[in-house]
C-alpha cells in the first residue's frame, strides 16, 4: 500500500512517457504492490512497469539498484530490467520523485498471504540469488559493529516516548493493545544484549534487502521472477532467510509458527547456498533483535498520523505477534535448525 500520494494523473504520465521515452500511453493502472506508486502502464508500444519511488530515494541508489538488475539479467536470474530513457538513463527525477521503467512480467503477485505450494520455490530462488551475488559489492547493514551500537537504553526510551504519545489516545479502539505491545518490546529488549553475540561469525551475503510475497511474480505455481531490489544491501543471509519466510504468508495470525515447516524452507534454501552451524544456531536471535527494536506502524499511528496509519498499526500489531512467537521459541527453532547442517 502506497504510503505517499503520486504525483501523477493520466495528462501528467502521457507527456512524462512520450519526453523520456517516445511511449504512448493508452491507459495506466494503479498497483497495490508495496509502499511506493506502481503502475502497469500500457502504450502503444508495449505494456510496462512503472515505478514511483517514495520521496525518502536518492537517483543514486536507484541507479545502483538498475546496475544490479544488469548484472543478475546477465547471469540469467529471472527479473524485470530497466527501460532506458532517450539520454540512455535507468531512471531519472520527476517532481521531487526517482522514477523508473522496467519491463512488465505477467504473472500473479501476493502480498503476505504467498500460497503454501509456493514456498519452496521462494527459498530456491532465494538461494540462487545469494549465489548469483555472492561477489557483488553492496555495502554492508545489519552487521556485528552495528549491533553492538545499538543503545538498550535508547530503544527503551524510544518506547517510552511512543507510551507517552499513547495517553492521548486513551479513547482509542486499540489503545490497550498499542500498551501492551510497547510495554512488552520495553521488557524484551531490556533482556535483548546477549542476543548481539549472535552476530559474530555469521555469513554476509550481498542481498536483496526486502525478499518478500509481493517482490515475487508467479506463474503455473512457480516463481517467474524476482522483482524490486531498491533495498539491496549485504546482510546477514539468515535475516533475509527468516524474514522472507515469516512475511510470505506462513504466519498469518502471527502465533502460527511451525518450526518443521520453517525447517524444510530453510533446507531447500541449502540446496543452493550453504549456511554454517553458526548461521543455523544465530538465525532466530538476529531475526529477533532486529525485529525487537522496530517501533514501524505504532511511531506512524501515534506520532507522524501518516496517511495509511491504520494499515500500518494492523502491521505492527501483526509483527508484534511474531516477535513474541519467535521469542518464545527461539531455542526450540535453533535447535532444530542446526539438526540440517548434521544431516547434510
């Protein structure tokens, strides 16, 4: 969903195709795909895919995001590649927006509700990409000198603050549940320090950043394509890995965490790229500790009233759920999964 208005109408993207590309538009189709304003734009010439980027994205990272589309497009893994514009640019800015133009692949996306069959393909093409990028230079986030930056004391207040921002909201429908969800991160991360050892002797992969349901096209029950690496970066794989999983739509009610169906993913992700015993016994922790100290969807219901706040609030309270999953089953998770690296 879309978290800023678009800065086009129909007039606005017919004179912006025709100028940068020589496209006639006969008709544009607003997508519900992720947080920025995505069109399916048909013309005359062909049928493409629009990308509004929020204004939050400098040129230069979408640039660096068409050069990697290049290069997985030369190595043969499945993505949608960028429209040159007439001055033989990726993408270029529009009314304080990076757009850019990619080709349109048919097929059936998702959003976080990935069909179950269809999981394993994720973590195939999953692993296959960290294969394919495995030298690609990406800067690294998410790594073991960040980690033990992060201030306990300084997530504890952020809570605090938004606890505070709460009391004007005590009529509020969700309010009780706001209050326990932030009272339970505050107690969490109080406890959260151990955990950033887990950070040490993992491995570092160049990534796509957000390998989720909707950067996925499908078609006869496989994945065609892998789109949308603007948040590129090398992470720690068993984040990507366990993200990916949890917000495929594994765990819709977020209390529905099945660790042997979790077990099997992470496997088929073997198949293709290789996890030390390390990794397996880290994944849980480092998922944990990030997604403990996110305070997305409550800061936008409470503090900045985004447009779209009530879909965000939906989300935190979700991811919320899945982080007190995942804490209480942590050790059970990591034990199982490091049973894979003894069977392999």
């Amino acid at each position: 969903m879309a978290i800023e208005k678009s800065v086009f109408d129909k007039k606005t993207m017919q004179t912006v195709l025709l100028d940068k590309y020589g496209l006639h538009l006969k008709e544009m189709i607003h997508l519900s795909l992720g947080t920025a304003n995505c069109y399916k734009v048909c013309c005359d010439e062909d049928d493409f895919f629009l990308k509004e980027y929020q204004s939050k994205f400098e040129i230069e990272k979408i640039q660096k995001e068409a050069n990697l589309v290049k290069y997985l497009a030369e190595r043969d893994f499945p993505v949608a590649r960028f429209i040159m514009t007439k001055e033989d640019e990726s993408c270029f800015l529009y009314e304080g927006h990076v757009i850019g133009l990619q080709e349109y692949l048919e097929g059936k996306s998702y959003l976080n509700d990935l069909p179950h069959y269809l999981l394993k393909d994720s973590a195939k093409y999953l692993g296959l990409l960290h294969l394919a990028l495995k030298d690609y230079p990406l800067e690294t986030e998410l790594g073991e000198k960040w980690a033990r930056s992060i201030s306990v004391q300084s997530v504890i207040d952020k809570y605090g603050r938004l606890l505070k921002a709460l009391e004007d909201y005590k009529e509020d429908a969700n309010y009780a549940r706001i209050k326990d969800d932030l009272e339970f991160k505050i107690e969490l991360f109080g406890h959260i320090e151990e955990m950033k050892e887990y950070f040490k002797g993992i491995t570092y992969t160049s990534s796509h950043g957000d390998y989720t349901a909707c950067q996925l096209i499908c078609d006869d029950e496989k994945v065609k394509a892998v789109i949308d690496f603007s948040s590129a970066a090398k992470l720690p794989a068993v984040w990507e890995i366990m993200r990916s999983y949890i917000q495929s739509g594994a765990c819709p009610s977020g209390q529905s965490f099945d660790i042997d169906d979790f077990s099997l993913y992470v496997e088929e992700y073997m198949n293709y790229f290789p996890l030390s015993q390390r990794d397996l016994e880290a994944m849980p922790y480092v998922y944990l500790f990030q997604l403990s100290r996110s305070a997305y969807g409550y800061e936008e219901y409470l503090i900045d009233k985004t447009e779209n706040r009530d879909a965000l609030l939906q989300f935190a309270i979700w991811r919320t759920e899945i982080c007190k999953e995942i804490y209480n089953k942590a050790d059970n998770i990591s034990k199982k999964l490091m049973q894979l690296s003894k069977s392999a």
